[in-house]
C-alpha cells in the first residue's frame, strides 16, 4: 500500500526528474491511495499547470483508492508532516 501526494502525481505528468522513482513506487504496490484533500489540491495544481485531464486520468487509470479525510486524519497528517515533510529535520 502506498499514499500518493501531489509532488509525486505532478512529478509524474511533469516528467520531472524524480519522475521515475515516482513511478516505480507506485508500481510496486496494490493499494494505491489517494486522500480526497490531495486529490483535490492534486487537481488544482494540475489545472493551474494545464495538466488536470493527465492527472486525472492517472488516479483514473491506476484505480486510486480515494480516502476520506476525517478530523482525526488530519490531525495525523499534520504530525506526520511536521516530522518528516519538506523542509523538516529527519526524524530521531
């Protein structure tokens, strides 16, 4: 199983350089997951890129598990990109 976020779906579209890790390591998984909050940001981004028919036929076409955001989920999320996303120390 694996979530996918929107750097990783742009990168893609974009043919960016980590493009290709991008896609290895959505292709070695099963569940590929999408919340509906990154699927949203995912689709403005793209729209603002002239990108969005791409993007969405790539959550189409690799059956994208879409997941609900709840406020418990949220709360998590935050933490975890606090601790690990861009820009932040590598965790202890």
């Amino acid at each position: 199983m694996i979530a996918v976020d929107t750097s990783a779906l742009m990168a893609i579209v974009l043919d960016e350089p980590q493009a290709a890790a991008c896609i290895d390591a959505i292709a070695a998984e099963e569940r590929i997951l999408i919340s509906a909050g990154t699927m949203v940001e995912s689709l403005i981004v793209a729209a603002r890129r002239n990108v969005r028919d791409e993007v969405t036929g790539l959550i189409e076409g690799l059956g994208f598990e879409v997941v609900p955001v709840t406020s418990m989920s949220a709360h998590e999320i935050a933490n975890a990109y606090e601790r690990w996303g861009r820009g932040a120390s590598t965790p202890d």
